[in-house]
C-alpha cells in the first residue's frame, strides 16, 4: 500500500494541520496505514520544523509512503517528506 500527496499553505501550523488530514484520509481508505500515520505526522513536525519562519512566502509539503507486508507483519516501511518555503502566488 502506498500514499502520496501535497499541500500548500500559508503557514507552517496549517501546513501540518492539512497534512494530519490528509493522512486521516488515506488510514480511511487504506487502513494499514494506521501504523505509520503517527510516524508521519512526526515527520512532517519535525522537517517544518526545519524551516525557517518568513511570513511572505508559502509552506510547501510533498508526503508519501509505503507499506509492504506479509500475512503475519510488515515487512518494509517508507516515508518521505519535503518541506520547503515556496514564493507566494500573487
């Protein structure tokens, strides 16, 4: 099972919050990702953390992820996170 999306937001708290729901979107329609929807949030947190804070520019996040698992447990996990200060459209 894998994942991936975007966002675009004004500021860093809104840029995890969009983030978190869009993570609640994916568990609902792919619920293996339950286990790893913390871990995500986690690392969105820290990477927009990274940032620094300029009010004239947007925070761009690109997310996705993958499960891969046997009939007992899984057996690899992936995410991967960007984060960045993008221009503002006018």
């Amino acid at each position: 099972m894998s994942f991936s999306f975007g966002i675009k937001a004004a500021t860093k708290a809104d840029a995890i919050t969009q983030a978190v729901a869009k993570m609640d979107e994916v568990v609902a329609s792919q619920d293996k990702h339950s286990g790893d929807a913390k871990l995500v949030k986690a690392t969105v947190e820290a990477y927009v953390g990274l940032l620094g804070d300029d009010e004239s520019k947007d925070v761009a996040l690109s997310v996705s992820g993958w499960l891969s698992w046997s009939v007992a447990h899984t057996t690899a996990a992936n995410i991967s996170v960007t984060a960045s200060l993008v221009d503002r459209a006018s």
